[in-house]
C-alpha cells in the first residue's frame, strides 16, 4: 500500500499495484459506467447542498458538524473510486456506498475548526485549484487543456457541474491513450495509470477544500505521487536547480521579455525541422544519427526547454540564446548518441502520435500553472514550490517527447507525474567535449 508522503487531511491511497485490466470490461467501461454515474449525479446534488449548510455551519460555529462532515466526504471518495474506475487507474468494479478499501481511494480526515473569513470566500479562494484541476482532468469540472507548443500555449476553461471528475484534461487523454493500450496488451501502462492517479487525487484534495471538508489547500507538488508512481531512467532527464524568489519586475513584464526567446526560438524551430530530416535519412542507413546533428537538436530541445520555463515563471532568470547545457536552473540533461532501432527511426513520427496527443495536454497544465503562478509571483514575490515542480514535470515529458521525434533517443517519454533524481554527469566522447555553446 502506498500513500502520499505528506500527512494531510486528504491523502490518496493506491493499495493495488496491479496493472492487469480485463479487454472485455475496458471495452465496455464507459457503458458499465452508466450506473454510476446517475448515481453520483443523484449523490452529488445531494453534497452540494449540504455543503451550503456545512458552510454556514462554519460560518456560525467555526467547524463543521461531523455526520454532514461524513456525508460530503462519503461523496468525494465514492467520485474518486467512480474517476479511478473511468479514467482506467483501476479495475474492480466500484462499489455504490463509497466505503473505504478501493484501490483508488482516499482518506479524509475528521473535521477541524476553521477560519471563518476562509470559509466565507471559500468559493472564491477554491478557483484557482478548480482550475488546475480541470487542466489535470481529475477535478469537480469539466475543461479543455487545449494544445501547446514550444512557443505559444492555450489554455481551455471550465465550469461547475454536478459530477466529480473532468470530461476533458490531462486524465482524460491518458485514458484514452490507456484505452488502446490495454485491448492490445491487456495491462495498463504504468506511466499513465501514474499521471491519471496522480490527476485524481488532486481533484479530490481541490473539490474536498471547496466542500470545507479541510482548511488546508491543495497542493499540486508531484513529491505526492512518488510513492506509487515509478519513473524509470531516461537519456532526457530535467534538472531543477532554481530557487523560488520571483522578481515582481521580471514577472510583470514577463511577456515582453519573452518576445525575443519566441522569435529566436522560430526561426531555430525551422532550423531543427530540417536538421530532423536529415537526422532521420542517416539514422536509417546508419542506425544513429551523427554527434554534430545531435548536439544542435539536443540545444534545441534545451533552448526550448529554457523558454517555456521562463514563459510560464518555472524558471526564474532571463534565459540565453543558445541552448547551452547547464546554463538555465531549469536544465534538460540528454545523454549521447546511441544506436537505435531502424524499425522505430522509419516509423518515428507516427510512433510520437499518443506522446503529442498527451504532451498537448500537459501543455495545457503547464500554461494554467504560469498563469497561477504569475498572479502569485507578483503578489508574493515567490513561485509555490508545488507549482512550480508540476510545471517542471510537465516540462520534462514534452522535453522527452520532442527528443524522441528528433531521434535524440528512441526510449519513449515516461508519463509518471514525478521528477528526474539527482543529475548525473553527461559523458560527451572526445575529441569533441561539449563544454561551451552549440555553434
């Protein structure tokens, strides 16, 4: 059983590490769902009327009552079994009472006495949780993540509804991605079981905080996924040495400042798509592309790595133009040359398919973190570590995903909601040392 490193008052609890999932119900989940969700449409009408009541109640006393306290809690466990069950994480058919013992599930602590002044404007201090947990595509609402780039990202909206996991995000296109995986190999892969895990139990933590079930506001830090997700080693890892002070100026005009990185970063981009074409013709024939083509698409994905992390406040300085390895507190490491696949290097493009698809929604993840971020910066002067860990691991996988389309490596992107561990040196063969810039 593992359970989030963190004691807080809601905690996700995954007891079943079991990736086996049966074709003939994931054919039919959506079907075999129906029930639930007329009855969590039923139960959820419910909760949220008694969650005004819990609000008074906090209002005039301070706390809320423990029977309505159970209640609502009862309501954001079972929708996290009913998400959990939907979105693949798990198997076993849920049952309709939200008892604890899923293999998705969540605890929820007792009631606590609260602020009165934070339960009066809970709604409105609950938006910005709401609004990455409809990014994530595990919170109370419904939203569209939209499509990213390396240079231009949109973000998707959302709304209220009467249900408890999102239609639309992050979750939802790694379950359809897990859809197709699972009718081939009849198991779940382990890097987007993790991230549809890790997208639920922040939207259990964002609507029990909305529903004054807790005080405390949730986190978005992918420290709490580390327990049960798993990320193997990969030739393209991030590497976070930034601290979390944000000058108020640099944020406020951050856009600005970011005009010239866009247009460098086209006009490189254009650069990159042809030295990809090339790569590709000589890694069919050879097996691997040549040093000099990897060092310049390797900068490429290191520049554009640089610029978006600024962009978007996960990184702190004005980034360099070049690329350059260690020069950015937001660093991708990539490792050098190997031999790779033909089979793989013919059919990379269409290969990297699944890994855009879901790198767009984690681009939509990562453009609502700048957004939040950027408010918060410029208030406090300071990035929340959280957001800005989620941003970095968002950051990670398109990172990974972009090495993989320009041959850099065949190892498919990892995923898992966590970040890389402590960097490892990067051996570069002599005589050519990589020890300054790309040109």
């Amino acid at each position: 059983m593992a359970v989030d490193p963190e004691v807080r008052p809601i905690r996700l609890v995954v007891r079943d590490d079991d990736l086996e999932r049966s074709r003939l119900t994931v054919f039919f989940r959506l079907l075999l769902a129906i029930p639930h969700f007329v009855w969590l449409t039923l139960w959820g009408i419910a909760a949220f009327v008694v969650a005004f009541i819990l609000w008074l109640a906090v209002l005039i006393e301070g706390k809320a009552p423990e029977n309505l306290h159970d209640f609502v809690a009862g309501y954001v466990r079972y929708a996290t079994h009913v998400g959990a069950y939907v979105f693949l994480a798990a198997n076993p058919y849920p049952g309709f009472r939200g008892a604890p013992g899923y293999s998705i599930d969540v605890e929820i602590e007792p009631p606590v006495p609260q602020s009165r002044w934070a339960g009066f404007f809970r709604l409105l201090l609950a938006l910005p949780a709401l609004l990455l947990a409809a990014a994530l595509g595990g919170g109370f609402f419904t939203g569209s993540p939209g499509q990213a780039s390396w240079g231009w990202s949109s973000g998707g909206d959302g709304h209220a509804a009467w249900y408890s996991f999102s239609a639309g995000g992050t979750a939802s296109a790694a379950a359809f991605l897990a859809w197709f995986a699972i009718l081939v190999r009849g198991r779940a892969p382990r890097g987007l079981r993790d991230l549809i895990t890790y997208a639920i139990g922040y939207g259990a933590q964002a609507g029990g905080y909305l529903l004054l079930l807790t005080p405390r506001y949730p986190t978005s830090d992918p420290k709490l996924a580390e327990p049960y997700a798993e990320l193997p080693e990969h030739p393209v890892r991030i590497v976070v040495q930034d601290d979390l002070d944000r000058p108020r100026l640099i944020v406020a005009f951050r856009l600005f400042l970011v005009i010239p990185h866009l247009v460098w970063l086209t006009l490189w981009s254009v650069a990159a798509f042809f030295a990809a074409i090339v790569a590709w013709f000589v890694a069919l024939v050879t097996g691997q592309i040549p040093l000099a083509l990897h060092r310049f698409l390797a900068s490429y994905v290191r520049y554009a790595t640089h610029v978006v992390a600024f962009l978007y406040v996960v990184g702190r300085r004005f980034p360099g133009f070049t690329g350059r390895a260690g020069s950015y507190g937001i660093d991708v490491e990539i490792d050098p040359p190997t031999w790779q696949s033909r089979w793989k290097i013919l059919f990379r493009v269409i290969l990297a398919i699944p890994a855009l698809i879901l790198g767009g929604a984690l681009g939509g993840v990562a453009f609502v973190v700048g957004l939040l971020g950027w408010w918060y910066a410029l208030v406090r002067g300071r990035m929340p570590e959280g957001l800005r860990n989620l941003g970095a691991s968002c950051l990670r996988y398109n990172a990974q995903t972009y090495a993989y389309l320009g041959l850099l490596t065949d190892r498919y992107p990892c995923a898992a909601p966590v970040l890389e561990g402590s960097p490892r040196p990067v051996d570069w063969p002599d005589p050519f040392v990589f020890t300054g810039d790309t040109f």
